[in-house]
C-alpha cells in the first residue's frame, strides 16, 4: 500500500502544470526542467534530438489505453523545441 501511495505521489509530480512567461503566461503539462533544458538550448541537433524523443513518445503511447495528459506532454515538449528552433533559425 505504501509503495502504491509512494507511486501515486511519483507520477503526481511529473504531471505539472509548469507557468513561465516564454509561454505568454499559459500552464504547460510536464517537467519544468525539460522546459529549461529546451529553452537553453542553442545547437540545432539537440533540439531536433529533443524534438524526436517527444514525437517518438507520443507516437509510441496508444491512444486508447493511454493517459491523455502524457500525450498532451509529449506534444508540448515538441511545440517547445521546434518553437526554439525556429527562433534560431535551425
């Protein structure tokens, strides 16, 4: 039982809701870290790698049995970085 409350809890954190003002103001799903980590980058295939782990995420996730809010990450991880790298020019 301890370690379903310990889990709950676990997966509880990583579905956030994060604020930062690049956004405008609007809450985005997930880590506030991978946020940071997108928005520093400035090398274009970084960003095209980060680009890819989301869309193979969300590619991989069946929609049917899947959690909506996990798809709703991956997809804003991929607006996140192919919005920075269009910023840079990538």
């Amino acid at each position: 039982m301890v370690f379903l409350v310990a889990l709950a809890v676990a997966a509880a954190g990583i579905i956030v809701a994060v604020t930062s003002a690049g956004d405008g103001g609007k809450s985005r799903p997930g880590s506030p870290a991978v946020y940071s980590r997108i928005e520093s980058l400035t090398n274009c295939s970084q960003l095209q790698a980060e680009f890819n782990t989301a869309a193979a995420n969300y590619d991989s996730r069946d929609r049917q049995t899947c959690r909506t809010d996990l798809t709703e990450i991956d997809r804003t991880y991929m607006e996140a970085a192919d919005k920075r790298m269009r910023e840079l020019g990538c």
